[in-house]
C-alpha cells in the first residue's frame, strides 16, 4: 500500500522550511524594506532589484489552464534536473538502505542523482526492445525502492513504455512512480497529467527545454498531488525560479502558436530522417521514436560513425557504451537544413 508520510525522510517531515520575506508578506506595499533588496533599482538594462514569486503563481495560474491541472498540483524547478535531485532527497536518507530504481538504458541525471545525495541505486534493465514486459513490472512492485523512475518517451530509445504497464505498477508499486515525459510533446498519445486524480503516488515530469526550445532557459515542471508538491515546496531553495525566467515563460506560454509551429516541423523532421535513414548500407536499424530524435544502429562499427560525423563539424550522441544500445547514435532532429547536412555527411561515409 502507498503511504505518503513513511515515504518523505524522517528529517524532512519534521523540519521547519525557511521563510522568506516574500512568504510572510505577498501584498504590494508602498515601502518595502522587509528584504533587504535594492530599492533603488538594478544595474544593467532590466529592474531585477526585488525577488521573484517564491512560489511562481502567475505561471502556475498559465500552466494550470494549459495542462488541465490545479496550480497546487505544479512545481517549477530550475530545469526538471532540479525536480529530480528533489524528489530522490526527499524520499531517501543518503548513506542508508534506501534505494532508487531505474529502467536502463535511460536518463543519465537519475543515476547522477543518486550518486550525488550517496543513495542506493537498483536497477532493472528494459527488454531487448527497450520495453516494460510482465517480469519486469513484476520486479517493479517487488522492490523496496522508494522511488521509480520511468522514462516515457524514454531517453535514449525515444519509444513510449506500455501505458498499461505503468498502470500496473502505479497501483501496485509501494514507492512514488515518477513518470518523467520530457518528450511528451513528440508523443501523440495522452499525458500521464490526465491520470493524476487517479493515482496518489504519480509524479509526472515535463520540460521547456524541448518542444518549448527553451532549454537555456532552465525551467522545468513536476504534476502531482498536493501533498507530493507541498513537500517538494518544503524542502526548495526560496528562490528557484528566478524573476526573469517566470517573465520569459508568461510570454512564452502566451505564444503557443509559436510552440504548434515549432512542433509540428520536428515531427516533420523526424518522419523526413526516419524514411531515409534506413536505406543506407550503414544503418542496421532505426527504432522507432516518440521523441524529437533518433536511437539509429549503426554498422560495422558506431564509434568510427561518431568520429567522422565529428570531423564534419557534426555532434550527435555516442550511445554505444549503454545497456541494450550497442552500435547505436542518438541522433537529434534539427532544422530541415541540419537534417539534410546530417543525411549527406551520413551517405558519404567511407565504406
Ligand atoms: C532533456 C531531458 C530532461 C530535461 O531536463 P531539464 O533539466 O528540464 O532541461 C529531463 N528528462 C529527460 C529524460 C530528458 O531527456
């Protein structure tokens, strides 16, 4: 059964959050010098001199609307990075017998996450296919990890896991199940947003550092319960989200025509790289992908692909040294000329 309380650290549920001046008072006032800010404005071209929205209400109010969500079931870190490495401190003494579980081959920051906080790692690999099977989410709901992640569409394979396998493991995994849907915008079926009310212990991670192409942007989202937000909210730094970063999003998500667009020509290119990687003598096989790239196995050898792609002055990912990837490159779909420079340099490779 899934109980919230003995999931969150001991010391986290005991401990007093900080609170800032912008906590105890939200008003506007005519003189404000409960923060020790700069009430004479801001060097360089933008006023900057008073803190931002600890907690970030005009974008949540945007994001609410857009997703289909309340604002109390949102939480804004500084990259969905930040909502990782919150979510693994929050459920897991570091040095002890708490664990994580991942998926491999997946999302490298998991790992890094753990390491970082010195929480145990355990790991269940993907089938062949890079799927969930029976034996897997049976594993699943027999770990004692406090936390899964699930990586859907998955990096570095781009395909959706069987939705009907989260299920399974949504109503019977004791730990929080963190679907993370950094590439959802590729995926043409439903978010895991819509199932919230469904399942107390789902945590579903999104971005604007994709579709949204805003990745120096640094924002991310986390979609959960209340109670699951109010902890993470607990134990943030106050200020996470800086002022221009909320000011950048409201804008941006009032121009979502601009995102359709931008979405739209990614998928095109991707089903453009898709129907003709293929046909070269060198690609063994191109998986199919939800997201804005593509797992492509190369052969005889991915590494010597690599290098002479880097020697063209073009940067793809070597994948070849993750579990299940053998041979492989994951390639990121780029601008219609990107993908013709891409193709070329790939049909001139020297057999
Ligand atoms: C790119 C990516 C993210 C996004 O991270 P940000 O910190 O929001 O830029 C998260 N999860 C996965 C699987 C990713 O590939």
């Amino acid at each position: 059964m899934f109980e919230l309380e003995t999931l969150i650290r001991p010391n986290i549920r005991a401990m007093k959050p900080y609170s800032s001046a912008r906590d105890e008072f939200t008003g506007e006032a005519q003189v404000m010098l409960d923060a020790n800010e700069n009430s004479l404005g801001s060097a360089g071209p933008t006023q900057f001199n008073r803190y931002p929205d600890p907690l970030q209400r005009a974008v949540k109010a945007e994001l609410a609307e857009l997703k289909g969500v309340e604002p109390a079931q949102i939480f804004l870190g500084n990259g969905s990075d930040e909502a990782i490495d919150l979510l693994v401190r929050l459920t897991c003494t570091p040095g002890g017998a708490d664990s994580i579980l991942l998926l491999p081959p997946t999302y490298g920051m998991y790992e890094v996450a753990a390491n970082l906080n010195d929480v145990r790692l355990e790991r269940l690999p993907l089938t062949a296919d890079f799927q969930l099977s029976p034996d897997i989410v049976a594993g699943v709901l027999a770990s004692p990890a406090k936390l899964v992640f699930l990586c859907s569409p998955n990096n570095p394979t781009g395909n959706l896991l069987h939705a009907a396998a989260i299920a399974e493991i949504l109503r019977g995994f004791r730990g929080l199940v963190v679907v993370d849907e950094a590439y959802a915008d590729f995926a043409a079926t439903p978010s895991w947003t819509t199932r919230l009310a469904e399942f107390p212990n789902l945590v579903v991670l999104q971005t604007f550092s994709k579709a949204w192409g805003l990745a120096g942007l640094r924002l991310g989202m986390a979609f959960a319960a209340p109670e699951i937000i109010g902890y993470l909210n607990k134990i943030k730094p106050p200020y996470n989200i800086s002022e221009a970063t909320q000011q950048h999003a409201l804008a941006a998500l009032a121009a979502a025509p601009h995102f359709e667009e931008l979405r739209q020509q990614l998928l095109a290119g991707r089903t453009w790289l898709a129907e003709r990687l293929p046909a070269l003598p060198i690609v063994a096989e191109v998986f199919p992908s939800d997201a804005n790239f593509l797992l492509v196995r190369f052969r005889p050898d991915a590494t010597a692909v690599y290098d002479y792609l880097l020697r063209q002055g073009i940067v793809v990912r070597n994948r070849t040294t993750q579990p299940g990837c053998a041979g492989t490159l994951r390639l990121t779909v780029g601008s219609a000329a990107e993908n013709e420079t891409l193709l070329a340099a790939l049909r001139a490779f020297p057999a």
